[in-house]
C-alpha cells in the first residue's frame, strides 16, 4: 500500500461502492476521465491543485480496489514456494502462461532461461498434484487474502470476514 495513503480512506472509499471491484472499476475510470481532459486545460490557474487532488482521488479508489480484489502474483515471478502452493487447476494454468512468456522473450536470454527453469518447476509438481474437489479452499488464495490484510494494515473484523466467506 501506498504510504501517502490513509487506510480509513481507503476502507471508506470501498464502503462508499459496497466493495463492489465492478463500480471501484467504474469509479478508477471515471476519474482517469476527468484527470485526461484536465491535463489538456493546463492554462488554469489552479491547475496544480485540481491535478492532486484528482491524483489523490484516483490512489485511494485504486488501494479501494486492491483491498476487494487483491492482485496475486505473476507467474513469471513464481519461487518454488509459490509452485509448492498451487492445486492442479492452477499449475495448469500457470503452465501455459509460463510457457507463452518463454514463447515471447525467446530473444532475452536471461529472461528465457528464468522463465525454463519456472516451467520446470511447475511441469514437476503437475506430476505430483491431482484435480480437487469441490468445496476445498486454496492455499493460494487464502495467501492472497492474508497478503492483503498484511499490506492494508489494520483491517475491520467484518472485511476479514467477508474477504474469508468468498474464499467459500
């Protein structure tokens, strides 16, 4: 999280949408709006000023919208911890994902050789995981929530829960 950023704010901001990630999206790009017709008005003498506060506006509903919907991590950027982590319908996933971004920086040889070893990786543990069943909450997941709540800070009781009950 941003430091600049007050935390009550952002809490705030998602409450003012019902943490509802499809109207914080609506609410990024409506202000994304009104900062690109802003800049073509830079002749205003409180130009400055109206630019940081659309800024500042634009930072709290983006923290708003990473708090109800963390980001999880690359696969290009994937330790063998976070392999370790992933259930079968995952590693296939991050196995073809890994795979067109070998495809793609084939050119890189630093890249390229990282993204092998990744792929790797992931082809090794595919051999070890089978499909789940229903009703299993993954760990993969559940790290992406506790990610959150240690990135936001102090979080209320009820966003705890209510980020837990999505998991189910």
């Amino acid at each position: 999280m941003n430091k600049n950023v007050d935390l009550k704010a952002v809490e705030a901001k998602a409450a003012e949408y019902n943490f509802s990630e499809a109207d914080l999206t609506k609410a990024i790009k409506a202000v994304q709006s009104r900062k690109c017709n802003l800049k073509k008005k830079k002749f205003l003498a409180d130009y400055e000023i109206k630019m940081a506060a659309i800024l500042a506006e634009e930072e709290v509903l983006k923290e708003a919208k990473n708090l109800v919907a963390p980001k999880e991590k690359f696969v290009t950027d994937y330790t063998l911890e976070d392999v370790k982590e992933l259930d079968y319908e995952r590693t296939m996933r991050a196995i073809k994902s890994i795979q067109s971004a070998t495809c793609n920086n084939q050119g890189d040889p630093e890249k390229y050789e990282k993204y092998k070893n990744i792929e790797a990786m992931l082809l090794e543990h595919k051999a070890e995981v089978k499909p789940l069943e229903d009703g299993v909450i993954r760990k993969n997941d559940l790290r992406t929530v506790i990610e959150a709540i240690r990135t936001a800070g102090e979080v209320s009781t009820e966003k705890v829960l209510e980020m837990l009950e999505n998991l189910m």
